[in-house]
C-alpha cells in the first residue's frame, strides 16, 4: 500500500513540476502594409527597386505570463530569429 502511495505521488509531482506549454510567436512580414514575398520585387521610398531574400532580427525585453496571470520576465535573453522560417505542427 504505501508502494503505490509513494508511485502514485512522484507521478504526480513529477507530472506537475515538468509540465511545459509551447510558446509561439506569429510574425506576418509586410512591404508597404502589404505581405511580404521572397520572391517579389517592391520599390522603396525612392522608386529604387528592391528584392528581399533575408530578414533577420533580435527579439529582447520577452514578458510570459503564466498561471492566471504571474508575469515572468526574460532578463537578459536575446534571441536572433531568421524571418523565413516556418514551424507547423
């Protein structure tokens, strides 16, 4: 009996403490307020024409909240991101 107590509560706890969610985060790119192509030319402010095969960026100053509402700050984490890549589930 006390066997099953002890499984039963460390698959509890164990379930509890390393239980994650995934974090996604959605960028829609644009050009002009329109979406933006890889494979499409745009002209800039001064009617030079452009082609975009790259887009990369820091993400920083990251805030989670979790748990009815606790807010968990990412101190110090920077995260250089590609803009052209694309996770499905």
């Amino acid at each position: 009996m006390t066997k099953n107590f002890i499984i039963i509560t460390f698959f509890f706890f164990s379930q509890y403490c390393f239980s994650q969610s995934d974090i996604n985060l959605l960028l829609n790119h644009q050009f002009n307020g329109q979406p933006l192509s890889y494979s499409q030319n745009y002209n800039d402010e001064n009617g030079n024409a452009i082609s975009i095969s790259r887009i990369q960026y820091y993400i920083s100053s990251i805030e989670i909240t979790h748990d009815g509402g606790i807010l968990t700050p990412l101190n110090d984490v920077y995260v250089l991101t590609n803009g052209k890549i694309s996770c499905q589930r």
